[in-house]
C-alpha cells in the first residue's frame, strides 16, 4: 500500500445529506451494472443474523447481499466469497475498476460505483446504494466516519485491537466471513492459502533466515522499507523469509520507514525486493552511487518487481486470499532464480 493519507472526515451535514438520496440508486450510474448483479445472499446454511465485534464496538448484520467496501483490499475477500461488491472505494487510479487479474474473471465485467478514494468517501454515494452491509476492514476509518455511517447502515468497521493496517490478513478474512454469514466458507479459503505457503516453504528451503526487505523509491534520495506488519512484507514472511530488527520493532500505526542515500546500510541483507510502480524507480536507485556499493547489488540478490505491468507488487500489497495465489505463481520463481 503506498502511504496512508488520512485527511478530511465526514461531518454531520453530508449524513443528512445522504438521507434525501438514500433511494436514488438507480440510472446510468456504474453502480447500476453492480446492482443488478443479483449477488449471493448470505450463508444458505443459516449463517445470518450474526453480530460481529470491531473497532468501534458490535455491529449486527441481518443481511449480506448488497454489500459496499472501505478498505484497501476488502472487496477482494466479498468477491472471493461469491458477491460483487455494489461499492468501493479507490486507491491506485484503477479505471476501469478491478483490471486485476485475479479479480476480472470474479467482476465479469461489472463495474461498481466508486465511493470514495482510500479513507475519504463519499456518504452521499454510499447511501445512494443502499447497502445491507458496509466493510471497513483494511481502511483508517475514523469513529466520527464510522458513527455517521453506522447511525443507517450495519458499518464492520476494523478488526479491534490491532492498528490500522495491521491486522493480519486471515483477521480480516474471517471478519468478511462472518459478517457475509459464510465463516466456513471464509475459513476454507484462509486454510487453502496457508496450504499454498506450505507448498512454497517445502519447495524452497534456502528462503528460511533469509533477511528480506521490501522497498520502494517514491522520489530521488529517499529510500522506503516497508514495516513487518505490512501485507508486502507478511507475504515474503509467510514464504519463509525474515526481516530485519529494524522493521519488526516499527510503530504498528507505521508501515513505511523512511532513509535517506546516507541510511542505505539498513537496506544490506540477504534479498532486496523493490517495487517500482514508476517506471523510472530501477535506474535511479541503481544511479546512486552509495546504493550501487552495497553488497546486495554488486552481488545480485536485489530484485526489481513491478507494480503493474504485470502486477506482481500489486498483489502482494492486497495479499487478499484472491490475490494471493498470483503473488506465489510470479514472485516466487523471481526470487528463487536469484538466488
């Protein structure tokens, strides 16, 4: 995920707003292919009602059918579960929206309406689909977003005693779950990929102790490693590499350290992953002559990965049950062809 940017918060005026256009979910709106969508109610075997804890207390959800996602990656789970989602908000300029591979085939076409972009949404949209349900599992929302949506809508806000962004992926997953009325299918799904980073562990053993770190180079001169909480970095863990001391002890509520070419040592260990989501990233960080001394790139066990184009730093920054399958079958062969 690219850095939090946590800014203006809903105010009471837009919920009462949001309530004249509570019924105004039809027309040409990219929401209309979604909602027409006739997703999958929830759990046939009776899953629903069910009351789900969070953040900011217990949410009872009666009904999963219509469901909009708040976070990062939340959507990737509904749609891993069996419904499209009728909202989401957007992180990284997708349009059109899900052009992932691992979620295209799972959209078939639909488009949602787009909500908001990372924590800042729109209630007015929200309201104007009408939700059953609203996820904000992997998002900063704040109480007074969540106490405005929440006064209309079943809001499962995140996962409770973990930071923003830091709780592991099978939490999450397992929230969704719940929440759709689907825990045994949800829990199937997490079973299925820790299988997969079984298979990988098994396979290749030299990943185990190897100290790894995940980094980018949002501009010139400063250097990005992301945190051991982060879903980058939990993927090249559950592979079976380690990470440095530094990005453990990182505060839980940071997923990015920052360096400068003078603090390029903390990034000498046994394998360097950079994500370039600019195509730019790879020939200016092997330009700087301090970066161009250290070990790890005179021998090379650095590896530049990129975000999009195929996206590979795209699917280890979801490390949803969806994406994850596709991060092992292109990341893994990269990284052990360096080795």
């Amino acid at each position: 995920m690219q850095r939090k940017s946590l800014r203006a918060l809903l105010a009471l005026s837009a919920l009462l707003a949001s309530a004249a256009l509570a019924g105004c979910g039809g027309g040409t709106s990219p929401a209309s292919s979604a909602s027409s969508a006739s997703p999958m109610a929830g759990d046939p075997a009776g899953g629903l009602p069910v009351t789900v804890e969070h953040k900011y207390g217990s949410t009872e959800v009666t009904k999963a059918e219509r469901i909009v996602t708040l976070g990062l990656s939340d959507h990737e789970v509904v749609l891993a579960l069996g419904v499209k989602p009728v909202g989401v908000v957007d992180w990284f300029g997708e349009r059109p929206f899900g052009v992932f591979p691992w979620q295209a085939e799972k959209w078939g076409g639909t488009q949602p309406e787009i909500v908001g972009e990372r924590d800042e949404y729109s209630l007015e949209k929200i309201a104007a689909l009408n939700p059953d349900l609203i996820v904000a599992q992997y998002s900063g929302m704040k109480k007074e977003q969540y106490d405005a949506l929440s006064a209309r809508f079943p809001v499962v806000a995140q996962p409770k005693g973990f930071e923003d962004y830091a709780a592991p992926w099978q939490e999450m997953t397992r929230a969704i779950g719940k929440a759709m009325g689907r825990p045994a299918e949800a829990e199937a799904l997490i079973t299925g990929i820790d299988e997969k980073f079984a298979q990988v562990r098994a396979e290749h053993p030299e990943f185990a102790g190897q100290k790894v770190i995940v980094a980018d180079n949002y501009q010139p001169g400063t250097y990005s490693a992301f945190a051991a909480h982060d879903p980058k970095t939990i993927f090249l863990t559950e592979i079976g590499f380690d990470v440095p001391k530094g990005l453990t002890d990182a505060p839980k509520d940071q997923n990015i350290l920052d360096f400068q070419s003078e603090g390029l040592e903390f990034f000498e260990v046994d394998r360097l992953v950079w994500l370039t989501s600019d195509p730019a990233a790879e020939a200016r960080v092997k330009a700087d002559p301090l970066y161009a001394a250290l070990k790890v790139a005179t021998e090379g066990r650095d590896l530049f990965v990129p975000y999009a184009e195929p996206p590979i730093g795209a699917s280890i920054s979801f490390n949803t049950v969806l994406s994850i399958p596709y991060a092992i079958d292109h990341l893994v062969p990269l990284l052990a062809g360096g080795q």
